[in-house]
C-alpha cells in the first residue's frame, strides 16, 4: 500500500492488498451504487478522521461504504488525500454530486521529487491537509440526515508508471456550532467596496454562553463561503484582537479584520461566512448579509 515501502507496493501491484478502513457500526444497505459494496457505517460526529487505504481499485471507482448521520445542527466535513500525492475525489450526498476536490499536482509532477515516498508523503491527515499538497475540500451539511459516497477519480503514479493498486483518503465530520456575526459593525446595509484596498471588520459576537476570548483566530476564514473557499486565503486576518463590546449588550465582541480583495466575494454576493474554532477545537461558523458595491 501507500504507506509501505515502493519495492512491497511493486511486489504486490496485483492486487494482492487488502483494503482496510476505519469505520464503525457496520450494517447491511439494500442497495448500493455501481461499483460500490453496500456497507453503511454511521458517521462519528466529533471530527475523528476516518481514513481509508482500499486496495484493488482503479478509477474512477467508489470506496467501499456509505458514511451516514443525523444532526440536530450543520456539520462540517472535511476531505484529502494522504500518503502519496494524490488521490482526487467526488463527494455525494443521497447519491447526488455535491463537490469535486481540486485538481493538485502528482509526486512526480513536484520539483526536486523523484521518488513517490519523497516528502511530501504523510500518514497523517492532519499534516496533508495543511500542506496544501494534497487534494482537499471542507464542506458544510446543513442539519438533518446525510449518507455520504467517494469516488476517487484520480490515483497517482507509480515510480514504475501504472497508477497505485489502491486508493487512499481521508475523511471527518464535526457538528457544527451556528453563532451570530456582524459585519461591518453600525453599518446598515453592510456595504463592501470590492475595489477597496482596505479591510473589511466583522465581529464574532459573544454572550453568556460564548466567551470570544476564547477564539482561535488562526482558524478564522471570512468569504462567500469560508466551509468551501476557492481562493487562497493566505494572510487574510490583518488583525483580530480588538475587544468591543459593538452592540451594547454588556458582553464582548472580537472584531476580525480581513483584507478586501482577499475574501472571494463578487458582484453577486448575498451574504458571506465567517467560519474558524476555538482554543478547544470546537468548530462555529456564522453569517450575514452584504451589500457588494464597486463591483470588478
């Protein structure tokens, strides 16, 4: 498999590997998809990866499995490849297309990468999906019951040329906490000048029940849909520990200022998102209406 040394992978190119995959609660569905076993495993909801290395697959082909949940609240779900550079998928919901991950580069196709367990090769989802190497895509599911399928449409090459005998991702999902946001505070409607150099101020409101101070504002993204950005968000928060208690009821805001022309939004934005954690790593996300002025 991916994680095993090229010359195991060579040996076994046949498809002698097994597939192996961290689910849980297995049960029987009726029916399943083309290409797909009917295994359903119900979605743990507390941002546990499931990561998943079958063995035997060729593209495009779904992964054995649907991942199923109901929530109360929206979840966030997260997807990447691992291992080696990499994998590419479709997500579907019910069995309707939801999202393509974006096209990245194969190991072979890196500068100064000859050998497909070069870096940036990882068992650890986490590390992938902030290298930025690996095909990736957050997703927000609105409240209510789910039954997620992945087809991996991509797998990367061998050293020898064939593409790997199996295919690899990883994959988690986390209720979502839906808490209130202002942008531009005092500011009715919420007018942002797209040709602006300049930032635009959105406060994350706090309460009783949510203590702002406790934000991780290097989580924070801010655009027309911070849960599946198609930009590159690289330095957007200029800065984000300005304490203001911005509408008066006696608890304190944090106001986030993110740069213009870096958000994403266009002359047809509605609204936007702000989407970030806190220090425990507890996943909120909030919205509000703009008014999109100079358009580009």
């Amino acid at each position: 498999m991916k994680k095993l040394f090229y010359l195991i992978i060579v040996m076994l190119v046949l498809g002698l590997l097994l597939p192996a995959a961290a689910v849980a609660d297995e049960t029987q569905s009726p029916s399943a998809s083309e290409g797909m076993m009917s295994a359903t495993a119900v979605m743990s909801l507390d941002g546990t990866w499931v990561i998943i290395d079958e063995g035997g697959m060729t593209v495009p082909q779904f992964f054995t499995g649907f991942w199923t949940w109901d929530s109360d609240l929206p979840v966030e779900f997260t997807i990447t490849d691992l291992y080696v550079v990499t994998d590419i998928f479709k997500v579907y919901d019910w069995g309707s297309f939801v999202i393509e991950t974006p096209y990245k580069p194969d190991w072979n196709g890196l500068v100064g990468v000859t050998d497909p367990f070069d870096p940036p090769w990882t068992s650890n989802p986490d590390i992938a999906l902030a290298g930025g190497y690996f095909s990736s895509a957050v997703i927000n599911f609105a409240s209510g019951s789910h039954s997620i399928t992945i087809e991996d449409i991509h797998i990367p090459p061998t050293l020898a040329g064939p593409p790997f005998p199996d295919g690899t991702v990883a994959f988690k999902a986390e209720r979502l906490i839906v808490w209130p946001i202002d942008i531009k505070p005092g500011s009715d409607p919420n007018s942002i000048n797209l040709k602006s150099k300049g930032v635009v101020p959105v406060a994350i409101l706090g309460s009783a029940i949510f203590d702002v101070t406790t934000v991780n504002v290097t989580t924070l993204v801010f655009g027309p849909d911070s849960a599946t950005p198609a930009h590159d968000l690289t330095d957007p928060i200029v800065y984000a520990d300005h304490l203001q208690d911005v509408n008066l009821d006696g608890y304190l805001d944090l106001v986030c200022h993110f740069k213009t022309q870096e958000v994403g939004l266009d002359g047809n934005s509605l609204d936007a998102t702000l989407s970030g954690e806190t220090n425990d790593g507890e996943a909120f996300s909030g919205w509000d209406f703009v008014n999109i002025v100079g358009k580009k």
